[in-house]
C-alpha cells in the first residue's frame, strides 16, 4: 500500500511499517499494518490518503442495468461493502499485553517496549536497522481517526467505479475536528489499519472447482509504496472503457477518467520510508512456495522461519489444525507451529529501489473432501471386517 498526504500538502515520514499478511485457504488475505507517522513539515496534518491495489470490494460482477440510478444504487452499495473490509483498530496498541498484539512476540525483531507505553503512547524495540538508526520508537495514539472515502469519490460514483474495476482502494484517513487530535509538526502518531482483502478475479474459483478440485492455486502480488504508485498509474492510464456498455455509462465513465488526477494528486511524491518490515503467513494446510521477488531485492532476515502462531493470528472460522473447521474450535486453541516468511526495506536498511519491490507468492489449497471420502473408507472397511469377524463368530457352534 502507499500512504501520503493528499496533494503533497505537508511532509510526512514512515517513521516504521510493520505489515503482517495472512493468506486463507479461499483465495482471501487479511492485511494489518502498524504504521508510525511523522510530520517533518510545519502546520498539522488532520488527513491521510491510503492506496491499495486490492479490489475491497471484490470483483465487480459484469451486470446490465435499465437506468443510470440503478447502476448508482448497485455501486453505492458495492462503495459500502468496500469501507466495511478496512478498519482501524489503533487502540489495540492501548493495552500492549493483550493478544492481539501477538506479532511483538512472534517477530524475533520488534519487541514492545514496555517503559515507553503510558495509556497515550506506544514504543517498540527493534533490531535489524543500520547502525545510526534508533533502536527505539515511540508515538502518540490519536484517537477519533476514521477511514473513509475521499470527498470526490463519495460524490461522483462513476469515479469511484473507475477505480474500483482496476482493483484499486483509495481511502482517507481523516482525524476529528478537534485539533488536539491532528498530528502537529513533530509529532509522531501510531494507527493499526486492517484491510480484508477478497480473492482476486483471477483467484476466483466456481463453485463446482472449488468442491471437486483436488488442488486449488492462487497467485498473490504484495508491494512497495513506489511500486503500488506506479502499478496504480499504469493500470489506469491501460484501463479501456468497455463498449458494450451504453453510450451514457460510457459517457460517465469518460467523465471519471478526466478527473481521476485530482484524486491521484500526491502519489508522485510519496514520503520517505524509513523502515517497512512484512511479515508473510498462512492458514493452516496452505501450501506457498518460495516467494519471487520483481524489481528490486528486500532484505531477508537470517533468523529461523518457525514461528509459533497463536489463535488470535489467525482469522475467525480459518482452520487451526487437521480434521473439519469444529476441530479448531474444540481441540486447537493453543500455539500452532508454522513457517513465516519477512522481508525488510527502506533507508533504515539501505534498500531504497526507485522501482520499488514487489514480491509474488504462489499457494495451494488441497481438497480436504477427499481426506474425509479416504477416511470414510478406512472406517467402512473396518467396520466391515469386524462385522465380518462377529458373523464368523457368531457361526461357530
């Protein structure tokens, strides 16, 4: 994802990215990211853009519909869908000790720092980074920050509609009206964002696939703020209207490709990332292969790629353990062990590729349907020979 402010109004710096992937069985990833800001400039910032080249509001189902208004009512609610998948949860950060922020004890490399966390402000411990670079980080927890739409795409839906069937997510982070809450030059102030990204159009799998397939791929692209910009810029400079629309939808849709500047205003300059860290993991039975890295090379830490997972790392209803999803529930509440993958970038590691960096990852899903039919009939086959052995038995004068 990239974050900056909207038209480049005031210097901003990731101070500190700490992005956690989950990768589902379905095709889904759930992606949270800590993220510490800093205003370098002189007034305060009250707003953030967010871009995305996740589609949150799914795939967008190719539909024919009587009237422009109700094309509007079926993109309007498809708007909704897509700001109920991103959320902000920075008051987690509030109370370090619980679960949730399991991933400071996961990650060998960023650990809380407890004596710099007060009710108001959060610090971790780091390692890893340059010489030069400070071990420890702090910043203040706004509160009343919320994500919403920015103003242009709330009033013109064929602009949303343009980027939403390029797969891309554009969201503002806005503080409140009070100005005690705005990020004032110098401060530094955490936000926890959570985005549930569906499967992609070319991770879709039909019904029928997904219940007889023995295996299941999934092709997953993660990246670098430089590289989201530029892949967010090409696709929209690529993106075809399509002519079997009606000439009036084409016609808004035109519209909306004149004005999309307005919302990319900014993404060219984007602010300085100091450290950005991922850390890439899975549901339990998927499968990913080695991850491919494009463009440039992050850094890859040296430390063991076990990990111990516990249950609040993995979302709700996703298996835990072998055997059916009530098995997690009832047998699987512990730690888990796992494989992660991490990948470190930023000037904090002396990996700054003006290209960017972006990293493909490959998985499979095997077909747990034939698992349960080859116990099925194990257990048949059982049963039949000690119905077999009584019948004998039972013979026997």
């Amino acid at each position: 994802m990239s974050i900056y402010t909207p038209g480049n109004s005031e210097p901003l710096r990731l101070e500190f990215i700490l992005e956690r992937i989950y990768q589902r069985r379905d095709g889904a990833t759930t992606v949270t990211a800590d993220v510490l800001l800093k205003n370098t400039g002189n007034e305060a910032v009250n707003s953030f853009r967010v871009m995305l080249p996740y589609a949150l509001a799914g795939v967008i189902p190719k539909r024919s519909h009587k009237t422009i208004a109700a094309a509007e009512e079926y993109f309007r609610t498809l708007q909704s869908e897509e700001l109920k998948a991103a959320s902000l949860k920075s008051n987690d950060l509030l109370q370090p000790e619980r679960e949730v922020n399991w991933i400071y004890t996961a990650t060998a490399s960023c650990k809380i720092e407890r004596s710099g966390c007060d009710g108001a402000k959060f610090s971790i411990s780091r390692s890893g980074q340059i010489a030069s670079a400070p071990t420890i980080l702090s910043g203040l927890i706004k509160q009343g920050w919320t994500l919403k739409h920015p103003t242009d795409l709330q009033a013109n839906l064929w602009l949303w509609l343009l980027f939403a069937a390029n797969e891309i997510t554009v969201l503002d982070l806005v503080a409140p009206d009070n100005s005690k809450e705005h990020l004032a030059p110098g401060q530094s102030m955490w936000i926890r964002c959570n985005f549930a990204v569906p499967p992609r159009r070319i991770d879709q799998k039909g019904r029928l696939t997904r219940l007889f397939a023995r295996r299941l791929e999934f092709q997953q692209t993660f990246m670098s703020p430089c590289a989201v910009a530029t892949w967010i810029q090409n696709r929209l400079a690529k993106f075809a209207i399509p002519q079997k629309m009606g000439l009036e939808m084409q016609s808004k849709l035109k519209a909306a490709q004149v004005r999309k500047d307005a919302v990319l205003e900014g993404i060219e300059t984007l602010p300085i990332v100091k450290d950005w860290r991922i850390f890439l993991y899975r549901e339990y039975s998927l499968t990913v292969q080695e991850p491919v890295q494009r463009a440039g090379l992050p850094k890859k830490p040296t430390f063991s790629v076990s990990v111990d997972l516990p249950k609040e790392a993995d979302d709700k209803g996703c298996r835990r353990g072998p055997g059916p999803p009530i098995f997690t529930r009832l047998f699987h509440r512990g730690l888990r062990s796992d494989t992660r993958h991490e990948f470190w970038m930023g000037e904090d590691h002396v990996c700054i590729a003006p290209e960017g960096y972006v990293i493909e990852v490959t998985s499979f899903a095997d077909n747990t349907i034939y698992n349960y039919l080859a116990w099925m009939g194990v257990l048949g086959f059982s049963l039949g020979v000690i119905n077999f052995l009584r019948a004998c038995r039972s013979s026997v004068p």
